[in-house]
C-alpha cells in the first residue's frame, strides 16, 4: 500500500501544480486619480501561450484608453511552456522502477521547474511592466506610474512554488529514505 502511494504522490502533485496555471501568476491593480481602476491576471496558461489577460476596468476615460489597446501579452512564452513541460516530465517519474532513481529525478525535476518558474515570473512582471509603461506613457503619466508600481506575483505563482518545493523536498527525503531502508546484502553461502 505506501508503495504505491508513494507512486502516486509525485505524479498528483506535479499534476495539481499543473492545475494550479489556470490561476493568476501576475496580477496587476492600479488606481489613478481621475482615471479609474485596473485590474488584470494573467494566469499561468497565459503566460505560456503569451496571451493578453483578462481584465475588468472601473472609470470612462481608463475603459476608452483600453478599448484602443488591450494589455500586453508577458513575452515568457518559451520558459512558461518549459515549466509546464517540466511538471509532465516530473509526473512521468512515477513510471522509473527503481525507488531511488524515482525520488531523486521527481527531486531535480521539480527543483528545476522552480527555478524557470522564478526566472519566468521574474521576467514576465518585467516584460509587462515596460509594455504597459509604454501604453500608458501618452495617455498619462500618471497612470502610467501607477500601472508599474502595482504588478505583483499572483496566488497561482505563489502556491505552485510552494508546491514544487515542497515536491523537492518530499521526493529528496524519500530517496534518502529508499537508501537507508535497502535489505542489507545475503550473506554468501558457506
């Protein structure tokens, strides 16, 4: 029984981190005075098919500005597409034989994947904060400055990073498990 349940952790974890990419990855809130509110997620799945987000948007003059441009797509294509890559290769770890093997590639696996998803996150709220600096900036300078300051990690970053940490961490522990819980040799005949 905690054999294959130990089969079936990684792979339903990595799989849950998955889901978690319909959730926001970068969020953006913004109020300018005069101008309205915006607010718009980008979800994981955005970010890899370097889609716009989705947004709502409060004031006439913010909603006739947007009408004309939507918000720009995050420009992380290559490395969001290579995390969700990651999380199939990790969930395909199950398939190894070997108990340790399993463990630590479900380890480096997932250790990798939160690396690029760092370096994507990173590089996303940047590649959007410029694009969105850039809009705005003819439209007004204030908006502007207030779009920039207010684009933050989202709830679906913040919890697939905690979830592939913590997928690196239980599969490096169990491996390390694996090792010490190996029969010790038969002794040779006499």
């Amino acid at each position: 029984m905690a054999r294959s349940m130990s089969r079936l952790l990684s792979p339903a974890g990595f799989g849950l981190i998955l889901v978690l990419f319909l959730l926001p990855f970068v969020s953006v809130s913004c109020e300018a005075p005069g101008f309205g509110t915006l607010n718009a997620d980008y979800t994981g799945f955005d970010l890899a098919a370097n889609a716009a987000p989705s947004f709502e948007v409060d004031g006439v003059r913010t909603e006739r500005a947007l009408s004309d441009q939507a918000l720009p797509a995050a420009g992380v294509q290559v490395l969001a597409s290579t995390v969700i890559a990651l999380l199939v290769v990790g969930a395909a770890t199950a398939l190894l034989s070997r108990r340790r093997l399993r463990f630590l590639a479900g380890t480096a696996t997932a250790a990798l994947a939160a690396a690029v998803l760092v370096v994507t996150q990173l590089l996303a709220e940047s590649n959007v904060a410029n694009a969105s600096q850039a809009q705005l900036e003819d439209f007004s300078p204030v908006a502007s400055e207030a779009l920039t300051d207010a684009i933050a990690p989202g709830i679906g970053f913040l919890l697939a990073l905690t979830g592939l940490a913590a997928l690196a961490a239980g599969n490096l522990v169990a491996g390390l498990r694996a090792r010490r819980l190996r029969p010790p040799p038969a002794p040779p005949p006499h």
